[in-house]
C-alpha cells in the first residue's frame, strides 16, 4: 500500500502518470500554464540532482556537479512538493482524480529522501493529503503498522516549531491532520505502544481536538478485534479527554 520510498520509483510513477495527464490536457484544448510537459520537466530535472547527490562518493577526489552542492535537501524538498503539488492540480482540474491522488502520493517517497539526508518538512500540505488518503484504504493492521512508522518519519523530520505554535485559535491544518493521521493509523494497527505515543501527542499538540478524536475512535471500535490492553488505553485517553472536558 505504502509507496516505495526510493527516486526511481517516482521517475517510473511519473513517467506513467505524466503520459496520461498529457493526453487528457491535449484531448481538452485548453491552454494550460504551466502545461504538464514543463512540469514533468521540472521534476525529471529535480529527480536527476537528487540521484547525482546520492551516487556522489564522499570518498571520491573529485566534487559533485556543482549544482548538486548548492542545493540543499530542504530546498529540493520545497521545490518538489510545489511540482508535484501543481501536477496533482493539473489533474484535479482535468478530471483526473486517480492520477492526481497517485500524484500526491509520490510526495512521502519524496519527503523521506529529504529527511533521512538532515532536511526538513516545512510545507506539509500535500504530505498530509497523502497521509490522509492512505489512512482511508488501510485494510490490515500491517498496513497502519508501517503508515504509522511512515507519519513518525515525517514528524520527526517537521519544523517543530510548527507543532509547538499549534493552538484551538488557529491551528496550521496540515500539521494538525499529520499528527491525527499519526494517531488513527496507529489505532489501526491496534499496537498498545504505538497507540500510547500517538495519542500522547494529540493530547500534548491538540488538547482542543482530543475529546471529539477520541469520541470518535471510542464510536468506531469493535471491541472483539482490539487486543485488551489497545481497548484499555482507547477507554483511558476517552474517559481522561471527554470526562475532564464535561467536568468543566
């Protein structure tokens, strides 16, 4: 279910793709700005400089291309997520939901190169787009096991600072939906230890969005399918969440 997290993967996901984007822009007559091919060009530009960065030799005397050193993985990131992010629009704006979903989701392989390299996620929307889509066609607890490990990769790799200025006023939605989509996930794989610290961070992040999150986690549980101690923490972070809430 998850994407493979490696660049060839989203040259050949891209390669395919972009071939059906183009038709369907070509079939509609419009004149589209950016059009699809200048997009696509982008990115098979960005994916070369993001292979040469990793074929590079640390070991080796000569340097890198020098436009391999001047980009920086927090620059390759932002400028991949804005491609893609105007791919998956194109697409949308085509009629094209599947591919622009497809689209969407070569941001984590994309994100994950970044982060693993010492950059780090500050544009997260089209990222939690992705998260969010595969949170809705988990089918085995495996699954939410591995988008679960996925979302704390992304966290991890966050401009903190984000999370930190979260509050009920006004909080940054991207970052909010990554950290609920950490929490679902992990409810879904019906792990105890993954459940405790993700629930913790909704506790800690969005104190304001806890009750109803946990409310509806409580609603959509099947008890028989939930060992005793993953029912356990569900039944404590509710009664914790919505009775201090009622309480007050």
């Amino acid at each position: 279910m998850l994407p493979p997290l490696d660049i060839g993967y989203i040259s050949e996901q891209l390669a395919e793709l972009g071939e059906e984007i183009q038709r369907a822009c070509d079939e509609s007559g419009a004149d589209i700005s950016p059009s699809p091919q200048v997009l696509l060009q982008g990115l098979a530009h960005l994916l070369a400089v993001m292979t040469a960065a990793d074929d590079a030799d640390p070991t080796h005397p000569s340097e890198p291309p020098r436009e391999t050193r001047a980009s920086t993985p927090d620059a390759l990131l932002d400028h991949g997520l804005d491609l893609l992010g105007q791919l998956a629009g194109l697409a949308t704006a085509l009629g094209l939901q599947t591919q622009a979903r497809a689209v969407e989701l070569l941001s984590l392989p994309l994100c994950c190169w970044s982060i693993r390299r010492g950059g780090e996620l500050q544009h997260p929307t089209l990222v939690a787009s992705a998260t969010t889509t595969l949170v809705e066609q988990i089918q085995l607890p495996e699954q939410s096991l591995a988008l679960c490990r996925l979302i704390d990769e992304i966290l991890d790799g966050s401009a903190i600072e984000r999370l930190q200025e979260m509050d009920a006023a006004n909080p940054p939605r991207a970052w909010r939906t990554l950290v609920l989509d950490r929490a679902r996930a992990a409810t879904l794989s019906r792990q105890p230890d993954l459940m405790e610290a993700a629930y913790a961070a909704v506790t800690e992040y969005l104190l304001e969005d806890a009750p109803a999150f946990f409310r509806d986690i409580a609603s959509h549980l099947e008890p028989s399918t939930y060992p005793p101690a993953a029912r356990e923490i569900i039944q404590r972070y509710v009664h914790d969440c919505c009775a201090s809430r009622r309480l007050h």
